[in-house]
C-alpha cells in the first residue's frame, strides 16, 4: 500500500519540483539584490574616514572625531560612535560598548543569509529530486508498452529530469556567490570597527597616561649633620688627607670606621630632596 502510494506521488513527475525551484530563484536573487543594496547604501571611504578621526584624536578633540563619525553613512562609524560616548568609563567601556553595538547591527548585516545559505547547499538536491522523479516517470512509461509513443515518452521523461538538475545548480550557484561576498563584506565591517575602536581606546589610554603619570627626578639629601657641597670650603682649604694605614696594622676584629654619607632619595621634580632615608640611616648606624 505504501509503496503504491509513493509511485503515485514520483508519476506526478518533475513539472512541479521546476516551478519550485523557479520560486526559490527568485527568491534567492531577492535576497541578493537586498544585500548589495543594504551594503552600497552605507559604503564609504574606510581609509579616509580613519585619517580624520585619527587626526581628531592625536589633538585631543573628541567632538571632532564625533563629527567626523556622524558624518560617515557606514556602519562602522555607526558602531564606534554610539561607544564614543562611553570615553568616561575609559578603554575598557568603549571596548564593551563597540562589542554590544556591533552584535545590535549583527542582525542587519546577515538578514537574508540564512536563506541564501540554505539554497546555495540544497538547490543542487532538489534538482536531484526532479531527476529522480522525472526517471521514475521515464520508466514507467517504458514497462507500459515497446511502442514508439511509449519510448518518445521515456525520452522526454528522461530530457525532463536533466533540465530539473540544471535549474537546481542555476539556482545554488548565484546563492553561493552572493553568500561568500556578503560574509566578505561582513569581515570588512567588522575589521574596520576594530580598527576605528583601537584608535579611539589608545587615545583614551594615552590621555589617562598623560594625567595620572607622576614625573619623578633622583635627587641627593645630604646626611644629618654634614653640610651641603655648596656650603662646604673649598678643596684647597681643606686639611690634606691621612695616608691609609696599613690593613696589617688594623685589629681584624675592629668594625669600620663609621662616616657620614649621602643617601638618595626619590623626589619629584621641582620638590626639595627629602631627608628622611638619610635620617633612617643614620639613626641606624648611630
């Protein structure tokens, strides 16, 4: 019962799987036209748009680079000025918000795909499918008789079924062409708001950098109790110095002489040197 069932249904021949694939042409090229169209209406020039915001940012001028944004119509500028207004929160904010802003728009830039995607892989299987139907039909106009009407019929059972192979792979190769250049395009997108959110976060680093960066100098703190080079005598006033004594004459057991030294101190620019190691240390050896 099953099996005539189903021999009913393939003698219904090829004629319909055609006029499906017809619709799933249209379809397909329906979709393609929406996605050139989608990505020729927010193109722009990528390399002279990072030229400005990049020249609005090496001067510290965010509204400019706002400017420059909003009057790009691509969707990279989109993207990066919607987490241009996140620069308070620093780097990190402006990366989080180009992430959550380009997943938003993820949904336009792939509208259509899935359907394009789907015809390119399965068009060529139901051209198949209208094959098989259209030799189904072939032969069993063959088993009903060796007279010259029956084999003019498996003949055009048989041209019938090619032709349903050939609309399928008419209709899957446009598909699979117009899926490969909107992935393409799609990764260009994507490069080009990671390369406009890398500026604009760098620059955010460098003015973080620039405002909280101290300027330290090294300075030297005289020791307590000795007197600055600028106050001391000259070197010719001073008492000619000792002969060393000799080491075999030294008690081995006797500690070094202590003597009052310079110690260095961390000081920023501008600031007096501070004494405090020195002090330290001398309170130590004392």
């Amino acid at each position: 019962m099953l099996v005539e069932r189903l021999l009913r249904f393939a003698l219904l021949g090829s004629s319909w799987v055609l006029y499906l694939l017809l619709a799933l042409s249209v379809a397909s090229f329906a979709s393609a036209l929406d996605r050139f169209r989608f990505f020729r209406r927010h193109r722009d020039d990528q390399g002279a748009l990072s030229r400005r915001v990049r020249a609005a940012l090496l001067d510290d001028d965010f509204e400019a680079a706002d400017a420059a944004l909003a009057a790009s119509p691509s969707i990279e500028a989109r993207v990066v000025r919607a987490a241009l207004g996140f620069r308070a929160g620093g780097p990190g904010a402006v990366s989080d918000a180009i992430e959550s802003e380009l997943g938003r728009e993820r949904a336009a830039l792939e509208r259509g795909l899935t359907l394009l995607g789907t015809l390119g892989n399965n068009a060529p299987f139901v051209g198949l499918l209208g094959t098989v139907l259209g030799v189904i039909e072939a032969f069993h106009h063959l088993g009903g008789g060796q007279s010259k009407e029956a084999m003019g019929n498996v003949m055009a059972g048989i041209a019938e079924a090619l032709v349903a192979t050939g609309v399928g792979l008419f209709v899957a190769l446009p598909a699979v062409v117009a899926y490969n250049l909107a992935q393409k395009r799609i990764g260009d997108i994507e490069a080009g708001v990671t390369s406009l959110g890398k500026l604009v976060t760098a620059s955010l680093k460098s003015r973080e950098r620039g405002e909280g960066g101290a300027t330290f100098s090294w300075a030297v703190a005289p020791a307590p109790g000795r007197a600055p080079a600028s106050d001391r005598a000259p070197a010719s006033d001073r008492a000619p110095a000792r002969s060393p004594r000799p080491a075999g004459d030294a008690p081995r057991d006797a500690a070094p002489p202590s003597r009052p030294g310079r110690e260095l101190a961390l000081a920023p620019e501008g600031a007096p040197a501070f004494a405090a190691l020195g002090e330290g240390a001398a309170g130590e050896r004392a």
